[in-house]
C-alpha cells in the first residue's frame, strides 16, 4: 500500500508540473511550426527504444517491469533495450526486453523488462479522454526534419508537439483502432514510432491515450487508441 501511495503522489506531483508547463507555453504563445515541435521539459515516463544498440523508437513505461511501444518496433529479431525517464536519449535507467506480447491486431506490443524501474509510469486514459477537434501532445526522439535521411537526424533530446485530433475512429498500420490527428505546430517521423500521444482527459487529469503508428512526416499522423485496449493492457501489464 506504502508503494502506491507514492507512486500515486509521483503521478500527482508530475502533473502538476505539466499543468504548469503547459500554461507558460500558451502564455508565451509557443508555437514554432517544425516537424518536432520543441523540446520536452517534463516526462519521467518517457522511454527510447534500442535495437542492437541502435536507437530506433520511443516507447512510455507504464509499470515498473512493462514498457508499451508498437508491434512494428520490436517485429524484428534483435536485442531490445531501453533507456528511461530521462530527456536525454542517452541517459536513464538502463534496462533490457527479456519477453515481448504483440496484440494479435493492432500495433500496440508490451515489453517485459530484466528488472524493475522505479519512477513515474504513463498514466493510461480511458475512452471519454478524447474526442475531435481536440489538442493533444506527442512525444518522440524521432527525426527532426524530413529532407534529410531520418536516421541521421534523430533528437537526442524528447520533443513534444501539439497535433489535432481529426477522427477518432482512425486505423493504425495493423488496421486496429487509432486517433487520426493533424498537425499543429508539429508532426511525427521515423524514430517517433511507439511514442505517447498525451490528452487532457474530462476530470483535468494527463493521461496517455495513443501510440505512434503512422505519420505521412507532413500533415497526418494515426495513433493507436489505447483506450480500446485497456483490458488487454491490463491483462499483460497489470495496469
């Protein structure tokens, strides 16, 4: 009980750090149109995925030994880690996939991680946290332009961006249930994918309801709606 009392007085004190944020960001009228919006200041559940020691997608951790990413970043043979809660890609706690469940239909898969990582895990909405014409955030290491090769120009720094969502009965890659949203002072790219789309839910809570699928690298992205998988989530997960 000790645990998740703390835990929950992490999440608390977490968002009222975003609340803060996200007010001196419209306050000072933040919009600086480029295809990874700005730099995150605050996401302790962020998490960036490596394949064979290359840097490849982003990913939250939603409880202390499960990682929530795409079944396209981790469909492919190779040795998963990851580094968490820290903006910088290249710190973090350290951590190792040691078992992977893809969900059978949409591009959602968890990672079991080595060990335990304590921190602030992504709290997951429910449905009523998202709706159209919506602003929402999302957040990714991925490419911070789209002239160039993507690989080479992943943010070693997490970005955030505000999109619009446009339809909420879009499809992810695997043609299961995702958030269509459209650009607003940025848009994903290769190396977002598996990253949170974030939404101020009806209670005023911040809670991750997507999880980067596709992205044209322009206009539009899809987002798997994770409030449609909360049960399979929790089967896996616990959470």
């Amino acid at each position: 009980m000790a645990g998740q009392e703390q835990a929950a007085a992490a999440v608390a004190g977490w968002q009222r750090t975003v609340d803060a944020a996200w007010q001196d960001q419209r306050t000072a009228g933040v919009r600086p149109a480029i295809i990874d919006g700005r730099l995150a200041t605050d996401a302790p559940w962020a998490a960036r995925l490596f394949v064979n020691g290359q840097e490849n997608c982003s990913a939250t951790i939603i409880a202390p030994k499960f990682i929530l990413t795409a079944e396209h970043c981790v469909a492919d043979p190779g040795t998963y880690t990851f580094h968490v809660g820290d903006l910088d890609q290249t710190k973090g706690a350290e951590a190792t996939a040691v078992n992977i469940t893809k969900h059978d239909k949409a591009d959602l898969a968890i990672v079991e991680l080595d060990h335990e990582v304590p921190g602030t895990y992504a709290p997951l909405g429910n449905p009523d946290a998202v709706a159209e014409g919506q602003d929402v955030q999302v957040y990714g290491w991925g490419a911070t332009n789209n002239t160039e090769p993507e690989s080479q120009t992943q943010s070693q720094l997490l970005k955030v961006a505000d999109v619009e969502v446009s339809d909420t009965a879009g499809q992810d890659y695997r043609g299961g249930a995702a958030f269509t949203a459209t650009r607003g002072d940025g848009i994903t790219a290769g190396g977002d994918s598996g990253g949170p789309m974030f939404a101020r839910a009806p209670d005023g809570s911040y809670v991750q309801v997507g999880v980067a699928s596709t992205s044209d690298r322009n206009s539009t992205t899809n987002y798997t709606n994770v409030t449609q998988y909360r049960d399979w989530i929790k089967g896996v997960a616990g959470v």
